[in-house]
C-alpha cells in the first residue's frame, strides 16, 4: 500500500524583519547572516498568534467539508505548547470543526514532533486503509533580542494531510535513527526562550545526519548518487548547506552539482521565515517541491532533527502528477508580508505574553489572520 502526503500547506505571520537590517542594528557585517547563516529574513509573530492559531490558518486551507467528514486522527507536533494538560490538537478540532469521532494528540520532542507524526500516521493508515490524517507542526523560535540566536528566530505552521494513494509524495516505509540524551537546546517550563548551547548543537546535527544518513544507505542499499534530492530541517539555511557538504565528500561533480542546486531550491522559503522547529523541514519540502527541478518518482532524502537529541533519516517519493496537484499550494502571499523597523519587531517581541492567571487581551484587532487568539478570560483561552 502507498502511504504519503496527498496534501500540503503552510502560514506564517504577514510581519517579517530584515536580516541586514537587524545585523547592522546589532553591529554586525549583513554578510555575516544573509550569507554566514543564510537568513534574508525573518518572521514576525504577534501575541495574538500562538501554535493553535498558526496551525489553524495552514490547517484551514486544506480542511474542506470532505475532510472535515473523513479526518480520524489529528497529530499536533510543537515544542510551543499552550497547556501543560489539554493537547492543541484538540483545539484544532474545535477551531476547524473536524467531527468529533476523530481522535488527536500533542507530540513533543524539539523540532522532531512532526516526523513523529509521520512514521505514526505511517502506521495508523495501514491498519486503516481509509484514514485521513491531520498532521500539522507549529511554534515559534524565540531566543532573545541580541543573544547569538537571534538571527535564527522564526516561527510559522505546516499542515498536510496523510492517506493511502496520496497525491503529493509517497513516503517510503523503513527509516535510519538515532537518540542521544544531550543538552545541546533546551527550555525549562519556566522559560519563553530556548537555552542553547550552538556551536555543539550544530556538530550534533552533522553528526547525527552523517550517522543515520550512512545508516540507511547501508540498510537500503543505495548510494549518494541514486538521490534526486537532499533536504534538512533548517534552524538557519547555512546549517543544512553544512551537513550536505559533508554528505557529498568524494561524489562526482555532476552528482555534488545536482544535488546543491535541488538544495538551493529547499531553502528559499527558509531563508524568508526563519526557523520554524517542527515544521522546519516541511517548509524546506514545500521549497523544494515549488522550486526544485523534480520529476515524477523521484527519490528525496529527508533529515529531521530535533536537539535533545533525536535525528532521522528516511526518504519519499514524488507522486506522478504532483505538479498539478501543487498548482494549489499557494505561496506568493509571502512576497506581501510587510517588512517592520528592527524597534517595531523588539517591539512586537517584548508584547509576547507570559502564562499567567490573569485576564488579557491580545492585540488581535490587527490581525488580518483568519484565525486569532484573542486573549484569556478565567484562566481559559479565546479563539477566534
Ligand atoms: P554565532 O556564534 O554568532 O555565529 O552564532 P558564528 O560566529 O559561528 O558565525 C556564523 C557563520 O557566519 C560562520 O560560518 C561564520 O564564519 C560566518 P560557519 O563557520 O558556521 O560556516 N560569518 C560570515 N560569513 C560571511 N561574511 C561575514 C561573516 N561573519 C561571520 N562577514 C549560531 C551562530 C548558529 C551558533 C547561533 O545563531 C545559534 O546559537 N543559533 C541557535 C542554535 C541552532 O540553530 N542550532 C542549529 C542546530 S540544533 C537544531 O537544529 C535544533 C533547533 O531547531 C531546535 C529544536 O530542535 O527544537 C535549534
């Protein structure tokens, strides 16, 4: 049975800041980030923007009535929750009225919640051969205005839903993984912002890649040169243009060539966003599937990351017809986002709210988003 991604979408915030602005106002050289870490730009999101609400808005493109009808499970990937108990997916369920027969649950582990979700779905769908999955990754990547992080901040939501006979790519079963208990990045439930330890965590990251990288080509039997593409989860682009150096050492030029320009392709709508932790990857496929020179049946090699650590390499294949299928898949909205002043993004940072008891509202009468939160009244949150 084929198992895959039949469809595919993503949001992030209509706010963005500029990388060389914010380098200069740290006194930086541009270069260092536009090229050292390979961000042009990065989202802006607002306190009435949480990880149900920007789940919601890419959630809400692709959940028709038909869907809404047939989705039995919904799979929520985020180091961004909002409850320590009640599970954003089923928030999500409420928000898009999914039926209620669906089942949905929260996963956590850094930015690997999502691929989670997948090898689950994976699973799920082949005891049950007429399941439509709900799978979303959503947070947002907050380190603090002027530390070493800050250029890697971001945030957003990818959403896709998962059947048999998919449409977009087929994901093939059988993975290589690798856990190792680290501390390379990390937030106590006390904190807003992620501890990092950077310089390790990017060796971590080329470590585990080269490690279940050459695990699966041994267990699958294949070779660098059988890849039409290689991608990443993308903290900053530069971190996968890294690790690909490193997997390509001693291919011949014609493959290292191929697969750097397919690479070139998977992190422009990165390099425009930021990091966006669980759906990080996704948004580097959605790259690559909109602007990449792919073919029917091609074979793609995905690394998912999330610190701590958990790293997994596993591989898809397109779908004959997955162009057309794409044609839907909208991204121009992002060239429309309004650029802020560096102040007005330290601005919009320091508004972010703490989780207290209190009443609040949101500044959501500015928010053009389909869906907002709008505050907390008795300890309870307000969507709208
Ligand atoms: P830093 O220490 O300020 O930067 O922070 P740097 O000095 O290492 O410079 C960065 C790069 O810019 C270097 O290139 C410099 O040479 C270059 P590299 O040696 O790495 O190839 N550079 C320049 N290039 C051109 N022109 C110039 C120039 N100046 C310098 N003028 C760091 C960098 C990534 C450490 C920091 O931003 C950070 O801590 N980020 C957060 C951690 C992170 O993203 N880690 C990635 C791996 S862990 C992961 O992916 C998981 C994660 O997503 C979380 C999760 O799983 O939930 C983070």
């Amino acid at each position: 049975m084929d198992i895959g991604i039949d469809k595919l979408n993503f949001f992030t915030s209509d706010m963005y800041v500029d990388m060389g602005e914010l380098a200069e106002t740290r006194k930086e050289d541009p270069n260092k980030y536009l090229i050292g870490i390979g961000q042009k730009k990065q989202a802006v999101i607002p306190n009435s923007q949480d990880s149900v609400t920007l789940a919601a808005n890419a959630a809400g493109k692709i959940v028709d009535d038909f869907e809404r009808k047939n989705i039995d499970l919904i799979l929520f990937g985020t180091e961004s929750g909002v409850d320590s108990s009640k599970s954003a997916a089923v928030y999500l369920q409420g928000l898009l009225k999914i039926n209620p027969q669906a089942s949905g649950v929260e996963l956590k582990q850094a930015c690997f919640g999502l691929t989670a979700g997948i090898q689950l779905a994976m699973g799920h769908i082949m005891m049950n051969p007429n399941s439509r999955v709900l799978l979303v990754g959503s947070d947002i990547a907050r380190y603090g205005i002027n530390t070493p992080g800050e250029p890697t901040q971001g945030g957003g939501a990818v959403a896709m839903i998962m059947s048999a006979k998919p449409s977009i790519l087929k994901i093939n079963p059988g993975n290589a993984h690798l856990t190792k208990d680290i501390m390379d990045f990390w937030r106590p439930l006390y904190r807003k912002e992620a501890l990092v330890d950077g310089k390790y965590s990017s060796r971590e990251f080329i470590d585990f890649f080269d490690q279940t990288f050459n695990e699966y080509k041994e267990r699958e039997n294949l070779s660098t040169s059988d890849f039409d593409a290689l991608i990443f989860h993308l903290p900053y682009t530069k971190m996968g243009l890294k690790a690909l150096r490193i997997g390509l050492q001693g291919e011949s030029k014609e493959v290292q060539q191929r697969l750097f320009d397919q690479f070139d392709a998977s992190k422009q709508l990165n390099a425009e966003v930021g990091n966006l932790y669980t759906g990080s990857l996704y948004l580097s496929l959605i790259s690559l599937l909109k602007k990449g020179k792919l073919k029917d049946n091609d074979l793609i090699g995905l690394f998912s990351y999330g610190s701590g650590a958990e790293g997994e390499f596993f591989t898809a294949n397109t779908v004959p017809g997955f162009k057309s299928v794409l044609e839907n898949l909208d991204i121009s909205w992002l060239d429309n986002r309004r650029q802020v002043t560096v102040s007005e993004y330290e601005d919009i940072y320091k508004a972010s709210l703490e989780f207290t008891d209190r009443n609040f509202l949101t500044g959501f009468k500015q928010d053009k988003s389909e869906f907002k939160f709008m505050g907390q009244t008795n300890q309870q949150r307000m969507y709208k």
